[in-house]
C-alpha cells in the first residue's frame, strides 16, 4: 500500500502532506492525553514518570508493526498483502498515538528502506495511518459500546475494525488518485479492483489485529487502550469448580504493576518475525503495486530518492547472502522503530509533564 512518487501529482502530494501534517500536530496534543490516562493513577503524574511505562510501550507497538510489515501474505491471483497496523496501533494505544506510530514506521520506511516515496510520505501517512486510524477506532468504540463488555467482544470488535479499515484506506487512495493521478486511467475501474483486492488483504490485517489485541488482553487487559474497563477477576476452586473470589481486598493497582515482561516478550516476537520469519513472505507485489500494475498507475512512478541507501528494499548492502540480508535489515529497523518511537512518545510524555508544571507553579489569575 505504500505509493512510490510519481502516482500522484505534485499539488495533490503537498495537500496531503499539508493533511497529514496537520493530523500529527492535533495527534501530538491527543497522544499527550493517551499517554498520561494510559499511565494511570500513580504512574507518576506530572513527574513525568508514566513515561517509563507508556513511552517504550507505545515504541514497541511501531516496532511490531514494522517487523509485521514485512510479513507480506499470499491473497489471491499472485498478490499478497500486508498489515497497515492503525486498527491495531490505535486499540492497543489510542487513536492519536496509533496515528503517530503508524507514522514514525512510514517515515522510517521511507528514508531508510526506500519504501514509500518521499514526496508521497503525505499520501501514506493520510490513508495508512490516519484512515485507518480514524476508521478502525471508531467503528470498534461503536461495536463496543452494544456488545457485551467482555474481552471476547473487544478482540470480535478489533476483527470487523481492523478488516473495515483496509478497503476504506484503498477507497481514499483512489479519491487522491481521481483528483491528482498522472495517469489517464478509469477511476471506476481502479476503485473496483483496490477495494476488492484490500477487502481480502483486510482479512489478514484483521486475523493479526485480533490474535494480538486478544493476546495482550489475555495477560495484561490494563495495557490495551480499548479494554479500558476490563478487570481479571480473581478465582478460586471450590468443590472442582472455579468461580470468582470475593472482593475483599484492595486489588493491585495496574500501573504498580511493570510492563516489563510484555515489552521484552513483544521486542523478541518483533525481532523474529523480522530478522527471520519475513524471509517467508510473499514475494507477490502487494495489493496497490498489483492494481498499479495492472492498470497502468504506474506509468509515471519515479525512482526513489533514497534508491541507494544501505538498507534499499529491506536487505543490507554488500552482504550477498539474501537470507542474511534481509534479516539484519529486518534487525536494524526493529531496533532503529523502537528507539525512534519510543524517543518521539518519551518526549510527547514528557511535554504534557512540563505543562502540568507549568500549570501548577503559575499564580492564580495569572495567564501563560
């Protein structure tokens, strides 16, 4: 789904990136809030403190999705796809900081892979990250809301959201492609055959979303923003049977309780996948390089700026082995997405906390 330079013209392109630069600034301020309630009472506060939890959470998340992008699947007539991640960015970590980690991946794919163009980083960002984003969390927040609130209902709402979230990212690409394509093409027949191709590609995404949302809910509920609400009821076994445990105890406060374990667990699962798994992915073009292909969006796609880099179309320079290639390259952008995103979360926590300071030392009536 990552569009090259040269499928959208140069007006359209800077709209986008106008668009998407504006989505991060309001995600910025949003993620701020995320990141604060996600620390929870007595994760620090104003201190700053939560960041030690929220920060390198939110930072593993775009590090999965990097590594899990890599994993290109078969779908059908010799196209695989991909996951996008934003259904699963924004119910693991909230909409506004699922926009920004969606976002640090396509940057980072961009200037160092050569995947994605750079005049096109816009275009990516508005119907990979924000459309999915915006899609996915509010059609799972509306299924939520009427389904019984449990956590098979959370992981049920994950799969429609995640699914759903796929083709209405291909149908705004093709609204940015009827406005500013470089290519004379029917705009009716490209719409067909994106959004059917990524209706499929949507059922993977959604598989993946499901199997990690249920996973985190499974082991640490208080770590899924979406399963806000979701407590682990104690039980006991009375006469063979198990059955809930009286409440008469204080439980353990979530945010006393360190991450720590699910960080490192998520790192070593992203570091797999990408350093060995991705070399079994489809080989296939993905669903968009397929549709581009076939109906000759690509006539006018240009090379990418960055074409040379060491680490061009996910393997290493000079390093023959394909095996060993493309798993350091998968390596390093783990690692290079982790310690970019947590970076980006540590210093949104650490803005809200200089605020709240601010907030707290300036005198009454007085105006900053």
């Amino acid at each position: 789904m990552h569009a090259p330079d040269g499928f959208i013209d140069v007006p359209v392109s800077a709209a986008a990136g106008v668009l998407a630069a504006g989505a991060i600034a309001v995600s910025l301020r949003g993620a701020r809030r995320e990141l604060d309630d996600t620390a929870g009472p007595g994760a620090g506060g104003g201190s700053g403190g939560g960041a030690e939890r929220t920060a390198p959470l939110a930072g593993l998340v775009a590090a999965f999705i990097f590594a899990v992008q890599m994993l290109n699947f078969p779908v059908a007539a010799g196209t695989s796809g991909h996951l996008l991640g934003g259904a699963l960015a924004a119910i693991l970590v909230g909409p506004y900081t699922g926009v920004l980690c969606v976002s640090v991946v396509l940057l980072l794919q961009s200037v160092l892979f050569a995947d994605g163009g750079l005049t096109a980083l816009g275009v990516n960002i508005t119907t990979m990250a924000i459309t999915t984003t915006v899609v996915a969390y509010a059609l799972f927040r509306g299924l939520v809301k009427v389904l019984p609130r449990s956590r098979r209902s959370v992981t049920a709402a994950s799969f429609v959201a995640a699914l759903v979230s796929v083709p209405a990212s291909a149908v705004v690409f093709t609204l940015l492609y009827a406005v500013g394509g470089t290519t004379d093409v029917s705009i009716g027949k490209v719409a067909g055959a994106m959004v059917g191709v990524h209706v499929l590609i949507g059922l993977g995404e959604a598989a993946i979303t499901a199997l990690t949302v249920g996973a985190v809910i499974a082991v640490r509920p208080d770590l899924v923003h979406g399963a806000r609400g979701l407590g682990q009821k104690l039980k006991l076994r009375v006469n063979g049977e198990l059955v809930d445990a009286p409440e008469t105890a204080e439980p353990v406060p979530a945010a006393a309780r360190s991450p720590r374990k699910v960080w490192i667990a998520g790192l070593v699962t992203s570091l797999l996948l990408a350093g060995f798994v991705s070399f079994y992915a489809s080989a296939n073009p993905d669903g968009l390089e397929k549709v581009a292909a076939d109906h000759g969006i690509d006539r006018q796609a240009e090379e990418h700026a960055v074409a040379d880099s060491p680490l061009a179309d996910y393997g290493v320079k000079d390093v023959d082995d394909a095996r060993l290639s493309g798993g350091l390259a998968g390596v390093i952008g783990v690692g290079v997405t982790v310690v970019a995103g947590t970076g980006v979360f540590w210093a949104v926590r650490r803005r809200r906390a200089a605020d709240e300071r601010a907030e707290d030392t300036t005198p009454a009536g007085t105006s900053v």
